[in-house]
C-alpha cells in the first residue's frame, strides 16, 4: 500500500516552474513505474528552495491533473 502511494505521490512531481508568464521549463518526469524518464529530482528541489512557482502535471490514463503548487514540503 505504502508503494501504491508513494508511486502516486511521485506521478505528481511531473513539475515545471515558470521563467516567465508562460514559459515552463521540465525539471522531471516520472513514469508510472516510479522511474524518472527526464530531469532530476534535484532539480525539483533547487526550484523549491529557489520559491520558483511550481505547475504539476499527473496523467493516470483515465484523468489528468494540472495544478499550481501553493505549498511543497522537501521531505
């Protein structure tokens, strides 16, 4: 169960953060087997300390999610 989770939690951190207004750039990208495709999680990191505005984008086959990220916690 804890693997289901954590597998869904890394689905969101398909993130990118704004340069610009619309301008985003890929920091990562995860498969649904929990392995990363492109980017790095450290990338996720360094724009979370920067306080760069986050955009996170999950696609689970049957629903999409797009969503601003008020509040991220490095764990």
């Amino acid at each position: 169960m804890k693997l289901y989770i954590f597998v869904i939690l890394m689905a969101v951190c398909t993130t990118s953060y704004a340069k610009e207004d619309n301008d985003y750039q890929l920091l990562f990208h995860q498969g649904a087997d929990a392995k990363g495709i492109t980017g790095s999680i450290e990338k996720v990191m360094e724009a979370v300390r920067a306080g760069k505005q986050l955009r996170l984008y999950m696609n689970l086959g049957f629903v999409e999610h797009v969503m601003d990220a008020e509040f991220i916690s490095i764990y």
